[in-house]
C-alpha cells in the first residue's frame, strides 16, 4: 500500500538534487507550458513568502524514461545506480522548470539561452519599490539596475561582487553611491528570504506506477487540469515496453509546423483505428486489451499523420497546424490516410466539402456538432470506398467575424478563405503564402502597419490603431516588399492619382471592389474597410454554398458582436 509523506527541500537542495539525477521529470510530462507572468509570479510569491503549492514525487527503485532538459538546463541523462531510490515528479513539473531555469542557470547557459528559453532570463528590478511594483521582469536590454536572478543564491560571492563592482564605479557620499547601498541592501533582503523559502512536496513511496498515478489524478485540480493524453502517456510509461509520449513525439517531429496540437489528436487516432470510442477514458482496458499492437499501431499512425498534414494542406491551403481550425479535422484525415494512403480524386472532393464546410459553421466549438465517433465513422467508410460521406446539410455558415483573433477558430477559416482567391501581389505575381520561408523575411515591414501571424503565415493590417488593424477586413495576405509599396501608395498625397493603381485581378484577388481602393486612395480608411468587409462577405457566402453548407435567411453578413472567441476544445490551452 502506498505510503504518503509531507516534505520540504531548500531551494538549493532542489537544486543538486534535479542536477545529480535523482529527482527527475518524466519522459510523459509536457514541455513547458508556463506564459512569462506565471514565472514571474512564481517568484514574486516566494519574496513574500507566500505558498507556492505543493510537488508531488513519486520515490521509486525503478527505472523509467525521462526528460534530459528541466526548463533550460540540461541534467544528467543516467539515474543513480540501482538500488537508489529515485523521484519523479508527477506534479508541479512547471513550477520546478521556472525554479530551476531562472535561478540555477549558468553564465554558459544563460549566454546560449534563445527563442522561448530566454523567458528564464529574470532580473530583479533593484529601484522597485521592495515587494511593491514590478520587481522580477525580463527585460530584451537589462540596465545598471536589472539584477540577475540567477546570481542570488550562487556559491561564493556572486552578488556582493556584483553589487560591488557597479558600486565602486561612484563617489563616495554621492547620490548615486547612496543609491547602489540601497539596491544593496534590498538584493540582501531578497537574498536571506529566498535562502530560507520552502519547496514541499508530497513523496509516494512503496507504490506501483498505476497506484501513484491514480493519487496523480485525484489531487491534481491545478488551473491546468490533466489531459487524457497525459493520463494515457502516464500509464503507458515504461521503459523498453511501449511509450506512448515517446512514440507521439517522434510522430509530432516528422511535421515539426504541426507540432503545436500536441499528443491529444494523436491519442483519439490511436483509438479510432483500435475501433474504440475517441472519447474513452478507461486507459487500463485499452492498454491490456491491445499493448502488444500498439508500438507497430504508433508508426502505422506517424506515417498517416504526414500524410494527413500534407493533405489538408492540398484541400484547403492550411500550411500549418495554427491556420488549420480545429485538431478533430486532422484527427479525422489521420484516420482516413490510416486506412487509404493513396485517397481517390472523388475522396478528396469529398474531404474538401467536409473540411470548408465544418471550418465555416463552427461546427466542433464548445462540443457541438457532430457526434465525432460517427464522424470517424464516415472517414473510415469512405477510405473503404464506400459512396458514404460525412453529412453536413445540418450545418450553417456562420456569419464573418468583424475582429481578428489568431485563436478564434473561424478567424482561422477566413484566413484559408482569403488563399483560396488565390491573392496576388502588387506586380501581379502570386502570393506564395509562407513570406518567411519564401526569402521575404529582409523586406521590413513598415511600422505603421500591424503584422499578424498565425505560425508560418502573416497577414499585415491597414493602418494603425486597435479599432482599425483589429478587423478582419483590415487584413491583407502580401509580401513585406508589397505592403510597403502599398503603404506608400496608401499615405504619401504626392503619389495619389500619380503613381498607377493594382491591376483590377490584383484587387478581385483579395476581395476589393474598385470603390474601396478609391475609398483608400482618398484617405477614407473606414469608408473602405466597410465596402471590403461586405465584398468578403459575399464572396465567403458564394465559397459556402459551393461545399454545402446552409445559409439562414434571416442570417447577418457580419457578426459586429464581440463573442466569445471560439477556440478549438482540443488545442491546448496553453496555446490559446
């Protein structure tokens, strides 16, 4: 029977302990999901001494896969030598990546630190009021002033020989010598609080892996619950016998613009070829009934998840997986390539139908919709060769949203939509789509217009100001080079009625009528978003109707409301 204690490390002692290797992540647990203010408020509650909630370890002699990076840092890759004990954090992988990263990261490491990893460059803000204001930041260009986070509790003297080598530097009995005694004594201050802080930890000892797991789930009510994919990647842990975390990120590799889904779409693929329901949690049953296929059933699905991401990308122009609108639909293609790797050309009219049409009604927000078993159901079927095809004569177009929000799942259908015209550039060459990847990324974009982009696709916004750049029909599909062309065909009065204006099929490729452009020319921004936001309306309606879709009579061209955004359930929530 598991026993369960209550313990406490230093924070130094948390320290050697991930570094030596016997505390470890497991190989299951997500990377980190954590936004900047959450790790800046984790630091923050420790300089006032507030709980920063509770780890929770599992303690055993066993051996099992994990992460040979905690946030930055990488720690050693072998475990202790049997019989030692060894921890593995079940909950709280989060908080002990920040912990870690921001306070025990090395000159090397923080001089290597890029991308995502510099979020772990914290300072103190040494003229902030001490526990008032904004005293922990990360600053892109720390000043005099910015004092690392990761000097605090370093062997030896690190931060008296910081604080004293900018200190030495003034004269004695000036205002700014007096100035660096405070900041001194306030890094002190900080200095003696943090020594004395607390990590407690629930430690579960003399307990199997499914046991440990189930006390996982029944304490964990975190503001980040517990996905099924982490609870199935729980179970299936082990090493040398089949993982599915590992499997899922070796799947997710192969199309590394795809990767921000996660393992969830590839769990209810899983399921559905085993012919179970996606949505079952009973993860003991799956994993008696079918451990020995599931390792040749992973790599059956890696393949079919490539050729699902490339197909998507054939039908309806989504590159990446944050234009694609909802994670069930490639869950679906997945299935389908599973089954019929070579799809017929009737299959894939068929694909694009559903595709247009469940991406323009919102069909799978907030679990409406279709039953997706029966869904999955239909794609299998039509893999078959079956003339069954997914029903959508339920579904209706929703209306064109007037804002823009990259984690609006119908946003994303307008941003497809806007590449099926097919939009041109100003010289009338194509749009390609990918700026960045198709050698545009020099070309600056001019600063008074906003960029906006989902993953590898930008979109730049007419103008300036929120109440402009946030609408929809603000957003233009062009390359750096022919936004600031427009811009100056668009703002500089000299050029107006001089300088030639796009070839009409350069307007028609991005839903502008002639009376906008003219709207445009003459300054009238509002006027032409007005006159474009109808054009894209009506346009959107004729695309619909050519995939099915119904259109209520009484139905608005433009939703002017603010809903709430329709995010995908199944993307995670940190990405939203």
């Amino acid at each position: 029977m598991a026993t369960i204690e209550s313990r406490s490390w230093s924070l130094n002692t948390l320290f050697s302990e991930v570094r030596g290797g016997r505390l470890r992540v497991p190989g299951f647990q997500r990377g980190l999901v954590w936004s900047r203010g959450q790790l800046l408020g984790l630091f923050d509650s420790i300089a006032r001494g507030y709980p920063i909630g509770t780890l929770l370890v599992w303690t055993t002699r066993e051996r099992y896969s994990s992460r040979v990076h905690v946030g930055p840092i990488k720690v050693s890759a072998a475990a202790p030598p049997e019989p030692t004990p060894v921890g593995y954090v079940l909950d709280g992988h989060q908080r002990v990546s920040a912990l870690i990263g921001a306070l025990h990261l090395t000159e090397v490491e923080a001089a290597a630190a890029q991308g995502s990893t510099r979020a772990f460059l914290v300072y103190v803000d040494l003229d902030a009021a001490p526990l008032g204001g904004r005293v922990f930041c990360t600053p892109r260009r720390p000043e005099a002033h910015h004092f690392p986070l990761r000097l605090l509790l370093r062997e030896g003297n690190a931060l008296t020989e910081w604080i004293d080598a900018r200190r030495d530097q003034t004269i004695a009995g000036s205002a700014e010598r007096k100035a660096w005694d405070r900041r001194r004594e306030i890094a002190y201050t900080l200095q003696r609080t943090f020594a004395v802080a607390r990590v407690h930890y629930l430690d579960i000892t003399d307990a199997p892996l499914e046991e440990a797991v189930q006390v996982f789930i029944r304490l964990n009510n975190t503001a980040t619950p517990v996905r099924a994919s982490e609870l199935f990647a729980a179970l299936s842990w082990r090493e040398g016998r089949f993982d599915f975390a590992a499997a899922a990120d070796a799947a997710l590799a192969r199309t590394p613009t795809f990767a921000t889904f996660g393992h969830t779409p590839l769990l209810r693929v899983l399921l559905a070829t085993l012919k179970i329901s996606i949505y079952t949690t009973d993860w003991p049953k799956v994993l008696a009934g079918n451990e020995p296929a599931l390792s040749d059933q992973m790599a059956a699905i890696s393949e079919a998840w490539s050729r699902a991401t490339e197909l998507i990308g054939e039908l309806i122009g989504a590159s990446n997986g944050k234009v694609v609108p909802y994670a069930l639909q490639l869950v679906a293609l997945t299935v389908f390539t599973h089954d019929a790797p070579k799809p017929t050309a009737a299959a894939k009219d068929e694909l694009t139908r559903w595709l247009w049409a469940t991406s323009l009604s919102g069909a799978y927000t907030g679990g409406g919709g279709q039953s997706f078993d029966e869904v999955v159901h239909a794609a299998r079927a039509l893999a078959a060769g079956r003339a069954v095809g997914v029903d959508n004569r339920h579904l209706v177009l929703s209306p064109l949203p007037q804002s823009f929000h990259p984690k609006s799942a119908r946003v994303r259908a307008f941003h497809l939509f806007l590449k099926s015209l097919k939009p041109l550039e100003l010289n009338g060459s194509p749009f390609h789509g990918d700026p960045l990847k198709d050698g545009m990324a020099g070309a600056r974009v001019p600063p008074s217009w906003t960029v906006a982009r989902l993953g590898e696709e930008q979109s730049a916004a007419i103008g300036s100001g929120p109440r402009v750049t946030n609408r929809l029909a603000a957003r233009l599909l062009l390359s750096p080079a022919s936004i600031r062309r427009l811009e100056e065909l668009t703002t500089q009065p000299m050029l107006r009625g001089v300088a030639p204006r796009p070839a009409p099929e350069v307007l028609a490729s991005h839903g502008i009528p002639p009376e906008a452009w003219e709207r445009l020319e003459a300054g009238a921004v509002a006027e032409f978003l007005d006159l474009r936001e109808r054009e894209l309306a009506r346009l959107e309606r004729e695309h619909a109707r050519r995939f099915g879709l119904d259109i209520a009579d009484d139905q608005p061209l433009i939703d002017d409301t603010e809903p709430e955004v329709d995010v995908d359930d199944e993307e995670p929530a940190e990405l939203r």
